[in-house]
C-alpha cells in the first residue's frame, strides 16, 4: 500500500513539474547547410532562466564568436522578465558558451575556413540546466533554398497521397 501512495507521489510531482519546451532555429536550418552540430551550456542570470521558460526567446538572429579562448553566444534575444525588476539584463547581452578547450579549439581552427560560422539550433533545459545545440554551418546559396522547399513540397504531397 505504501509503495502505491510512493508511485502515485513521484507520478503527481513528475506531472507538476512542467519543463519549458525547446526553442527551435528553424531559420538556421533553412539559411544554413549544418556540418556538424554538439551541445554546449550557457550562463545566464536568475530572471533569464525564468524569461526563458516563460516562453518569447529568439535564436534567428544569434551566433557565436570566439574571444580570448572563450566562446560567446551573440544577438539571442531573451525578452526582460515581467516580474523581474532591476534584476532584469540587457535582452541581447553576449552570453558565454560553456564547453571543453578542445571543442572551442575545433571549432575555431573550423570556423577559420572561409565560410563557416557557428549558429544556434536549439535551445532547451536539462536538468533544470540551460543548453543550446550549436551547428558548425555553411551558407546555403538561393538554389539549394529553392531545391529544399521543392524538396519538402514533395514529401508533403506523397504523405497527403499515403494517407488517403
């Protein structure tokens, strides 16, 4: 009896702990070809966690840079708390990238070659810790965007066709 009042509490807290849902960069995908992709946490302050969970974060915008062997996300708007007050940071501060020296080494002697940057895919908590899943990218040109869409317009009709 004891352990079904134990299940029933883990199950009851499980359901009241609600986590923020992931905040994708589709543009990213769409803009970008992505060569290779890993996880990296971020620092931020108490009210920026909360704002984030809130719901309103833009990744469209945001890459990373590489200053004094460190790595900084740029331009993420993360819109000021509502009930935060002075506390509040500035929405579009540089945020610092937490990640091994050898991956930040990697990925700066990658993004010396011509034409690759690092852009932001995903954003998102666990264990009650913020990530974001950066992609080493590559431009895409105006016809692998037309080839993509076209791509994708087919996939949608065949599914349509399947379904009936």
């Amino acid at each position: 009896m004891a352990k079904m009042k134990q299940q029933r509490g883990k199950a009851a807290a499980q359901e009241k702990k609600q986590s923020a849902p992931a905040i994708d960069n589709r543009r990213a995908r769409y803009e970008y070809h992505i060569l290779e992709s890993l996880e990296a946490g971020l620092v931020l302050t108490g009210t920026e966690v909360k704002s984030i969970r809130a719901g309103g974060v833009s990744l469209n915008e945001a890459y990373a840079r590489f200053r004094d062997g460190e790595a900084w996300l740029l331009s993420m708007h993360i819109p000021p708390y509502k009930q935060g007050s002075f506390s509040n940071e500035e929405p579009n501060r540089p945020r610092k990238l937490l990640m091994r020296k050898e991956q930040i080494a990697h990925l700066q002697s990658r993004v010396a070659e011509k034409g690759l940057t690092i852009v932001p895919l995903r954003l998102y908590f666990t264990r009650g810790k913020a990530k974001v899943e950066i992609g080493l990218a590559r431009g895409k040109k105006m016809w692998d965007k037309r080839e993509d869409v076209a791509r994708r317009d087919v996939q949608r009709e065949i599914a349509r066709e399947i379904r009936r």
